[in-house]
C-alpha cells in the first residue's frame, strides 16, 4: 500500500461505483482457479461507474458501457514459512475509463493473518498509466462504505483521482498578477477600534498584484466599509525565497511594506498554484503600533484565505 503526505497532491476528480445491490453484485466478473494452493483464486470485475450520492441528477445511477471500471485482483496466503512473508498479500489493479480519459492502477497491500478480504476502508494505489483528463494523475484513494453510514449507499465506493501539487522553483518566483477576493478578520485596535478576542472583526475587499520579476505592487480596488480603515495608497511587496534548515529551497514568500504612514507588515504564503499562477493564499498582517508622530497607530493583526478572481491577460507584465 502507498504511503503518501497528502499534502503534496491536488485532487484531479472522484468517480463512484458500487460493489453491490442488496448483497446481490453489481458486477460482470472472470474467476480463474489456480491449481496450487488448491483454494486460490483471481477474479476480474467489471462494472458501471455511477453518479455520486449527491448528485442532482440522482445519486447512485449506473452510467453505462463509456463510464466503466474493471478490477483485477489476486490473494496469495502465507502458506510457505521459507518465503518470510507472513501477512496475505492482496495484489489490486483498476482500469478507469470514461470519454475523456482512461487509467490504469496497480498496487498491493498486506493484511494480518485471517483478516477478510475486503475489510480495508481506505487503499492508496500507484497509477502506472493516465490519458485525456488522467494525464497528470499519480495516485487513487479508494475509500470503502460496505455498512452505508459514510455516503448512504451500502457497499459503495469512492475512487478519488490525485496529481502532484506544482511545485515552485527557486530561479522563477511565482506569478501573482491579477485580482484577488480578500476577506479579512482582525484583532486588536484598529484605528481607537476596539477589536475583542471573543469577536474579530470580519471585512471584505478586492485587491489587484501587479509584478515584474520579484517586485510586486498591491492596489486596493475596492475598500473595506469600516470609517476606521483609511484610503491607502498602492503597496510595494518582494518574493522572498525560504530554505529549510539544510538549506535547502522549499518555496516563496511574498512580503508587502504597509504605506508610508503606516507600519504593518504582509506576509503571503502560497497554497496553491497552477502553471506557476497563485490562484490562493494565506496571509498574515502584524502591525506593532505606537509610532511616533502618527497616533493612530495602535497593534492590530490580521488574516484571510484569498481566492484569485482573475488570470494574467495579454499585456500584463509577468515579469519573466
């Protein structure tokens, strides 16, 4: 069975099917008998994908012959003491296909000594081949449902598709330009506001990045409503590379300078990227307060989730 962080993986789309109806199988299969040990067995199954247990065209509908999934499966007993296995060794290989795509998976995992076959509620499997909307993908999650009580169908399957995240490079900073939904939830005083703990205070604004290269300038489009938030003029920010330890690369920062007569600090960190394009991040807002000559100033920090709205388009400088 795949070890993996799941962090490292983006989900490419989940297909569903069913193993059985009303303890009756759902499936065609091909059972071939193996002469030594005399009770073992392979069985290939093949069966229609089905819609999901919410979708709005009815949950759990088989999709016929273009949407079909066939499994091939062998189990082989720790039956020779000179082998050093002692776990029943389940050896698994899926082939999806569907119009647009078709994929291929192999894999095997073990089970403790007279454990029944099927028990495993949750498999990762290699993917040794991908097509069409499949090209990219690297591993499945195969989640099992036999009692119904995780998607409300008895003996249901969830068949979850995974590619590996992009990663950044160390040479190509990554591109922001574009706009951004921006919520913002803020503790602390904001402006003689008083912020408590028990209840931070949630906004809304738009933002535009600007970049060329590392440098990048921030412009606010549309401005929180909230008398204590000032007008600000565009900001300045720089992607900054991080290393780990060991020195080595493990990704980029985006650090933006607060106006002139503020002294707030940005941090953007990256979650995800596609082709190099930021379409989310996380950010962190730390403003120390009490600076001389501007008694507005007073600690506030702040944070948000931000989600791109729109892409680099033609004339935009990217910088690169």
């Amino acid at each position: 069975m795949v070890n993996y962080k799941p962090e490292d993986y983006e989900l490419i789309t989940t297909v569903w099917y069913i193993l059985q109806y009303e303890d009756e199988p759902s499936y065609n299969s091909l059972k071939y008998q193996v002469d030594d040990p005399e009770d073992g067995k392979g069985e290939n199954l093949v069966t229609s994908l089905t819609t999901g247990p919410n979708d709005p065209n009815g949950s759990w509908s088989c999709m016929g012959n273009d949407f079909s999934l066939s499994k091939n499966f062998t189990n082989t007993e720790p039956s020779n003491p000179r082998s050093c296995i002692t776990k029943q060794y389940r050896r698994r290989s899926y082939l999806i296909s569907v119009p647009n795509g078709e994929l291929s998976t192999e894999g095997f995992y073990y089970d403790k000594k007279n454990t029944p076959i099927g028990a495993r509620d949750n498999v990762v499997y290699n993917v040794s081949s991908g097509s069409g909307i499949f090209e990219d993908a690297k591993i499945i999650h195969i989640t099992v449902d036999n009692d119904g009580s995780l998607f409300g169908q008895k003996w249901g399957r969830r068949v979850e598709v995974f590619k590996l995240k992009p990663k950044q490079t160390e040479d190509i900073p990554p591109n922001i330009i574009g706009i951004f939904n921006k919520p913002l939830f803020l503790y602390g005083n904001l402006n003689g506001e008083i912020i408590p703990l028990e209840n931070p205070l949630e906004l809304q604004e738009t933002i535009e990045f600007k970049q060329n290269g590392k440098f990048v300038e921030l412009i606010v489009l549309s401005k929180p409503d909230n008398p204590n938030i000032p007008n600000r003029n565009n900001l300045i920010g720089v992607w900054e590379q991080q290393y780990d330890k060991y020195l080595d690369f493990t990704g980029w920062r985006l650090i933006i300078a607060d106006s002139i007569n503020d002294n707030g600090v940005y941090s953007i960190y990256i979650t995800k990227m596609e082709n190099n394009i930021v379409t989310e991040y996380k950010y962190i807002y730390q403003e120390s307060g009490y600076q001389e000559g501007n008694p507005l100033q007073t600690p506030l920090v702040m944070y948000g989730d931000c989600t791109r709205i729109t892409f680099p388009g033609i004339g935009q400088n990217e910088g690169y």
